[in-house]
C-alpha cells in the first residue's frame, strides 16, 4: 500500500514537471515582451501566477483522465453477415492495470461495458502496465463479460516487456478468448486477432496475416494493438481494423507528437482505401495519470 501510495504521487509528480517546464518557458517569454514594453511587473507575483497554472493544469490533467467517456459510433462494412447488422461491439484498450490502475477501475470499466448491453467485446491490448501486480485479482471481473458472441484479446507491447504468458494464462482464465495470430469465425464474421509483437514489421506482419487463412473477400475484422502497418492491413483485405496503443498522445504536448507520428490515424474512425480503421485513445492512462487534449474512452460500435 505504500509503495503503490509513492509511485502515484511520483507519477502525477512526472506530470506536474512537465506542465512546470513549459509553464517556466512561457513565463520568461511574457516577463521579456512586458519589460520590452517598458512594463514593471513584481517578478515573484509573475512566476508565481505561472506556477499556480501549472498546478491547475496538472490538476485538471487528473480529473480528467480519470472521467472515462462513452463514445458511440457507426460502421457500415461491405459483405457485412446479415445477422450482424444491428449488432454491438465494445472496444477497450489500454488500461494499463498495476500500481496505478487496480481492482476498483477494472471493475468499473468493466460495469460501463456491461451498461452498453454488447454483443461482442474486444480488448485491443495493454490491458496490463507490465509492471509486477496480482494479475488473477485484477483481471477477475473480465469473467462478467458475457457477452453473447464472446470476448476476444491481443496482446500489447506492455504484455510483452517481460513473459507475456503470465499475462495471456490470467486473462484466458476468465474465459476471454485470446487470440494469437489466428482466425475465428464468429456467426459467419470474420476475427482476426495479431499480437503486438507479430504486427511491428511490414513483411512479417504481412506473412503472419495471410498464415491466419482469412477469407480476404469476405468482411472481417482485425483486432491488434497499435496501428503501425495499415497499409500491409489495408493491402491483405482486411474489412476494419480496431486498435489503441497511440493514446492520441496522453497530454500536451506529447499530442503533437503523437499527431506526428500517425497522421490522421492517431485517434478515431478513419478509412485507407477500402478498409476503415479505429484507434482508441483508451480507457486508462501510463506513466502519469493525466489526460490534457484527449480523453479515456470506450467505445461502442454499432454495425448498419
């Protein structure tokens, strides 16, 4: 209890360091245009204005990465089985479960998921922080996901910083169906799920998708964690691809980077050429626990 107690002050700690950063930046900036301008200004009210923002910030960082949104959307795939129009999937990713993140949240998340009444859920990876942690307690309200059509998960790259099978054995355990590198047809959809690992290199990628078997003229979905490879997805027939990982950058101004590094494909619903693709910005947080120019999510989709 200790320990954990630490690591969260020094977590929104790190948060706070950065907003103090830019915010010291920014406060010499005005203090040099005002004295430029001829203006006298007391020196220690100044920084200390630009110190009170900060914590406001940071502050506000918290509350709002804790406020998990329900966001709601609409996708309309060609070749679609008849007996999925009309149906629901939920998408959660990146809870990042450990010293942070523990029981209370999993079981929360897992409560809003259960609220949208789904016929499918599908966990995109990250479900864990990859720190060391009780991975039976907290994965155990997976075991309510009972959802119709079942619960599919795939690794992610926090799943794989040390042996991912203690990760995969505590989520199998619950009844939710894994999916490593494999095909599954579920009332004549097509789910493809690809560890993080297995979909970081384009050709390996490519060699792995096509090792599934999946129909590429029939619809499909392909669950992996990070949207690195789009184009080999997009090129292999895949109908829609769901996955996080990018957490549309977390805070500012590590949204800008992230921006940057996946275009338009960073966050949301978008299409390359004729396959769509969602990016969850996810549910949880890692590292600091704030959320400054995004939002925690999950995601209900609604097939038409």
């Amino acid at each position: 209890m200790v320990l954990r107690s630490v690591y969260r002050i020094t977590a929104v700690w790190l948060g706070f360091v950065n907003f103090a950063f830019f915010s010291s930046v920014l406060c010499w900036l005005m203090y040099l245009a005002f004295r430029l301008a001829g203006a006298r200004i007391e020196r220690h009210y100044f920084a200390g204005a630009f110190l009170g923002l900060s914590v406001a910030v940071t502050a506000y960082g918290v509350i709002n990465g804790e406020w998990t949104r329900l966001r709601h959307i609409t996708v309309k795939l060609a070749g679609l089985p008849e007996s999925w129009r009309g149906r629901t999937a939920v998408l959660v990713s990146d809870l990042h479960l450990g010293n942070y993140r523990v029981f209370g949240f999993i079981r929360r998340v897992v409560k809003m998921v259960l609220r949208l009444n789904p016929d499918v859920v599908f966990i995109a990876g990250d479900l864990y922080d990859g720190t060391p942690a009780d991975l039976a307690r907290l994965a155990e309200p997976l075991r309510l996901l009972k959802s119709p059509l079942g619960a599919f998960f795939v690794e992610g790259n926090h799943e794989e910083f040390s042996d991912h099978t203690k990760y995969v054995k505590a989520v199998a355990a619950t009844g939710v169906r894994v999916l490593k590198n494999e095909k599954v047809i579920v009332d004549g959809l097509q789910i493809v799920g690809v560890t993080y690992r297995d979909a970081t290199h384009g050709e390996h990628f490519r060699k792995t998708l096509r090792r599934t078997g999946f129909d590429r003229g029939k619809a499909s979905i392909l669950l992996t964690h990070a949207p690195d490879r789009i184009q080999v997805s997009a090129e292999e027939g895949i109908s829609l691809q769901l996955s996080g990982h990018t957490h549309h950058g977390q805070f500012w101004p590590w949204t800008l980077a992230a921006e940057r590094m996946y275009g338009k494909y960073v966050y949301g619903l978008q299409r390359l050429g004729e396959m769509q693709i969602y990016t969850s910005c996810g549910a949880g947080t890692w590292g600091p626990p704030l959320r400054i120019g995004s939002s925690p999510e999950i995601v209900a989709i609604e097939f038409v």
